[in-house]
C-alpha cells in the first residue's frame, strides 16, 4: 500500500493519505526510519476500522535473519516463506 505521511511536527498534526489523497482514517501512531540506501520502513498503527491490506510480509529474527519456521513448545508449527508443491 502507497501511502502519503505529511508531518505537522507532532503526533496530533501529521496526517495519512491514500494514493488518492483522501486522509486515512483512525491512525494513532505513526512512526519512519530510514537510512541512506536503504528502503524506508513506515509503521502505521490503526484503531480499530474495517479494512482490507494485500501485503508482502517477512519475519525477522532478533539477530536479523529471516524466519521460515517457528517450532511451539506444544509441537505444533509455523512455516512462512516456503512454496510447498
């Protein structure tokens, strides 16, 4: 999702626009880190509103590797990123 972020300086005057420029509604937080060369990540938390999100998403460790499976204590498993055939 292209979002537009217009920062006013604080918390209560930055604004979420859509590619069509109407404001996204119910935005609490927003946060942007970036560094030279390197993609911007925008964190954008929402109260609760009915929307629909198609996005690609990756699980990064705390050492910063990518996730492809997580074992629970019960056994049971999680797989991400892997195309079963």
């Amino acid at each position: 999702m292209k979002v537009k972020i217009v920062s006013g300086g604080t918390g209560r005057t930055t604004q979420v626009f859509d590619v069509q420029g109407v404001e996204i509604p119910g935005i609490t937080r927003a946060r942007v880190e970036f560094s030279p060369n390197e993609l911007v990540l925008a964190t954008l938390e929402l109260s609760i509103v009915d929307c629909s999100v198609v996005a690609e998403a990756k699980f990064i460790g705390p050492n910063g590797k990518p996730i492809a499976k997580v074992i629970y204590i019960d056994g049971s498993e999680d797989t991400y990123g892997v195309v079963s055939e």
